[in-house]
C-alpha cells in the first residue's frame, strides 16, 4: 500500500485507523478560510499537534485542518510530506510491545518559507486564522549569540525592513504587519515547543525585531502597537517523548504492507520519515489567551488555564517530575555504559536513584499546579514511561547541552531546599552533581574512554578539570572554580553549602574502576 490518498482506499490496511471525515472536502475548505498555521513540521507536530487535530475533525468539532510550513531548510516538506499528500503514519508504542497505528490526515497544507511565501502571505491575510503555532525547538527564537549580541542574521533584518528579511522571527513580524493592513484582526502566535517561558520568548523576539523596524522608520506607531496589542502570546507547556524514527518500526510498517516509508536523513541532520513514534502519554497544558477565537481542543484533551498556571505545570515537570529524573539516567547512564533509558529502568540500583530523589528530595517542595497531580504525573514516569522498553531513548541523547539544564532542573530544587532552611538533608542531588563531573572525565566505571555528548561549555568545564583522573583525591579548593558557577548551576554551591559533600561523592566515584556502581550502591540502596 503507497501511503498516499489514493493509497489508503484499499482494504489492505493491517488494524490501522483511518481518518473518519472527508481529506478532501477537508482540504478544500482549509484552503479557502484557514484557521490554523503551524511552523515546524517536525515529529512531535505530527505524533501530537496532528493527532489531536484529527480527533476534533473525527468528531465533527472541526471542518478545518493544520497548514504547516517549514523554515529550516525543504527537505521535510518536499521529500517527506508532499510524495505522500502529506499524509502520515502515527505510531504509538505501548509498554507491552504492541504498536497502536493511526493515518492522519489533518495536514491540509504543507509549505516552506523558501519558496510559498506569497501563499504564507495569503493565509495570514485571512481573517479566519486564529492560531499560529510553532515546534521549531528553543533555538528557532534565539535572535542573539551566547554573549548577548545580535546574530549576524538578525542585525542584517533589522537594518533591511520587513519586506526583506530572512529569520522566521522577522518573517513572521513583517507577516503580522501585513495582516494589520489587510483585516486588522487580532491573531494567538501559540509557542508549543518544549522549553520554559516559551510564549515570552516568541515575543521578546518579535519585540526586539519590530523595535529595530521603528528605530529605522520601516514601521510607524500603529504597526508596532498591533504587534503589542493585538498580537497575543500565549505560554504553552508540552510533554511527549517522541524520539527520532525507529527502524524497527519502520520494519514493522513495511510487514504490514505499508510501501516507501524509509527514515532519511535531511542536510541539517534531522532524522524525518513518513511516520512518526511516540509514547501514548501526552500533556499540552496551554495559557488561554486566543483574541480571535480558537479550536475546542480541550475536546481533543488539551488543558487551557491562566498564565501562571501554566509556569506551574512547567516547574513541576522540569524541577521535579520528569527532568531531572532524565538527567540522573544520562549521566550515569552513561558511565556505566547503557545505551538506553528501558534498560536502565530494570537497574535496580538507577531505578531506587531517580525514585527517592523524586520522592525525598523533589515532592516536599514540588510545585503543585492543580491542574495536574504532581504525584500522579510522577507515578505514571516512573512505572510507566521510562520502563518502556519499546521507546527507543538513549543516555546519551539526554545529555546532550547537559550543562544547559543544570540550573533548572537542580537549581530550582535546591534554592526551594535553601528556603526551607536548610539543604543537610539532601544526599541524592548532590550525588548526581558529582556523576557530572565523573561525566566530564569521558572515562566510563571500567575506565575505558567515551565520546561525552555535545554541550556548548563542554570543553570549558572539562578544561577545569585537567589533571584530574581515575584513583585522584581531590580537594574542594580545587573544584571550586566550577561549583561557585551559578551560571552552570543555578545556586553558588559552595554558598549553598554543598561544595564538601560534592567533592567527597566525586571522590569516591574517582576511587577507582566500579567505583561508580559501587558509590550508588553504598549511598542509594
């Protein structure tokens, strides 16, 4: 069976469900009144965003689907999306082995800002539009380099003017402006991607770039107060580990008669394939705030609240309920040689680590949404998600830009700790502070070297270690250049009053080989 609409006419499929609403008429009327735009067609837009889109069109609650478009090079839209009438095979991968399979349809559209802008022009000109929504990643709103300064690329929009610029932040700028002077509606750029304050990063670029516009004269006080005032920004919290295509899914598909479903590899590196797969848990918890209307996702199980709720959620989940409990399993995952989280999770000595740093640590001073148990959330990770053997997630993929995530996932923890009165108590974070810089040695708990992820301090921190290696004792004096560094973790440690019981925990996991094991064993268990 091709996965194309002519395709999935056959009776061939193999328990595989299909759209139950007309692709067609569908498509028809999204072309003429679209409601919803998405930048960033990527995996989780298609495992997640799609498939809720699906579920209001299946139940009648939407006659409109998705357009997406792609910013970031073609190859997503041109080689994946459009040989199959943008069609996609959603797979979900359930503890027990068994795969759930879905053809969704809900992609109306699909577009690159390469080549359809005047098509981009027109959908933001409607009036009908209501949601612009975005999974570009963290990176896709960084308008400046990591001391601050404007990249290249945006000091070149800013000077050149929205009709002339090259950033999907000045893009969508001068597109907004353009609404202004065609209908004037009020429109929800909605930030979907998996980082905190992401609604208030999407505007703080947008505002930079539209300031630099008015500063130059490309833009007059109207335009620039309707990207203020009518341009709405709302926070966003999502959770769904949808790793890159599997090839044993691929295989599976292919078994089931599904043709020319091949993972490819796009120049900029992304792992893309006409199908896509995940977990079965999903949250989307998003801040209500649609000036011209919105679809009834809550029908479809999206959560909408108040701002400060949403950080909440956020808090609950990087701080405490998930996040760090994957940092843990990265970096000892990584000394003690696994190459996946499932695997991991039958380690009876990794799986007690990340439980009571959770519970004893974490829960006492976790931030309590409401909307979402934290305790319940917590659970379903710890017996449910990371114990999936058939999710194809690796240590190593986790610690990646590790010394990005310290300060969020650990900081908050032990500022809340600090608060409290005092962090005496606390063994287990510490613990996993002392594993990173084992990490940073790249010497495995048998001593054989490895590859560390890529992190963007990675060879400063490691540079602060130089000279030390396995059967060393190290003093505190010596690491204080690295633990005083709020910046990497969040809280000056040796203010914290942790700085000695790290150093002791990094000297034993020095001592020598299964010094590592042997640590998590005498501490943990």
């Amino acid at each position: 069976m091709k996965l194309t609409l002519e395709g999935i006419k056959t009776d061939d499929l193999k328990d595989c469900r299909l759209p139950e609403y007309n692709v067609d008429k569908m498509r028809h009327a999204t072309s003429a009144h679209p409601v919803w735009l998405h930048f960033g067609p990527g995996n989780i837009f298609r495992s997640f965003i799609c498939a809720a889109a699906q579920r209001l069109l299946n139940q009648g609650e939407m006659s409109t689907g998705i357009i997406c478009a792609e910013s970031h090079g073609t190859e997503i839209v041109t080689e994946c999306y459009r040989p199959h009438d943008n069609l996609c095979v959603s797979v979900t991968m359930n503890p027990d082995g068994s795969i759930d399979k879905e053809i969704i349809g809900s992609i109306a559209e699909s577009l690159t800002t390469q080549y359809d802008m005047d098509r981009l022009i027109e959908i933001f000109c409607a009036p009908t539009l209501q949601i612009v929504s975005f999974t570009i990643t963290e990176k896709g709103y960084a308008i400046t380099d990591s001391s601050g300064a404007y990249t290249q690329q945006i000091k070149e929009d800013m000077t050149a003017g929205p009709d002339k610029c090259s950033h999907l932040m000045s893009l969508l700028a001068g597109l907004c402006i353009r609404r202004f002077h065609s209908c004037g509606k009020p429109l929800a750029l909605v930030s979907m991607d998996n980082c905190s304050h992401n609604g208030e990063k999407l505007e703080n670029s947008i505002a930079a770039i539209a300031s630099a516009w008015k500063t130059h004269g490309y833009i007059n006080d109207d335009e620039f107060n309707y990207l203020k005032n009518s341009i709405s920004y709302p926070w966003s919290m999502i959770d769904k580990i949808t790793p890159r295509p599997d090839a044993g899914i691929e295989h599976r598909l292919e078994a089931d008669g599904i043709d020319d479903i091949k993972i490819f590899v796009t120049p900029g590196g992304v792992y893309t394939a006409p199908f896509v797969n995940a977990e079965r848990p999903e949250y989307l918890v998003i801040e209500d705030d649609f000036p011209n209307g919105r679809p009834v996702l809550e029908k479809a199980g999206i959560l909408f609240t108040d701002r400060d709720t949403v950080n909440k959620v956020e808090k609950m989940k990087v701080c405490t309920c998930l996040n760090p409990l994957h940092t843990c399993l990265a970096i000892y995952g990584c000394l003690l040689g696994f190459t996946s989280i499932s695997e991991e999770m039958k380690s009876h000595e990794l799986r007690t680590f990340i439980t009571r740093m959770a519970y004893e640590e974490g829960m006492p001073v976790v931030v309590n949404p409401g909307i979402i148990n934290p305790k319940d959330f917590l659970d379903e990770v710890l017996t449910q998600r990371l114990p999936n053997p058939f999710m194809p997630d690796t240590p190593q993929r986790i610690a990646t830009d590790t010394s990005q995530k310290l300060p969020i996932r650990f900081g908050e923890t032990i500022k809340l700790h600090i608060e409290r009165g005092s962090v005496d108590g606390l063994r287990f974070i510490p613990l996993v502070i002392a594993g990173w810089l084992r990490y940073l040695l790249a010497l495995d708990d048998n001593g054989i070297p490895f590859t560390p992820s890529s992190d963007p301090l990675l060879d400063k921190c490691r540079a602060m270690l130089e000279g030390i290696t396995l059967g060393c004792h190290v003093t505190t004096e010596q690491l204080l250049p690295l633990l005083t560094n709020a910046n990497i973790f969040g809280v000056d440690l040796e203010k914290a009053g942790l700085a000695d019981k790290i150093t002791h925990f990094f000297n034993e996991l020095l001592a020598g080989k299964g010094a590592v094991l042997a640590t998590i064993k005498k501490y943990i268990l």
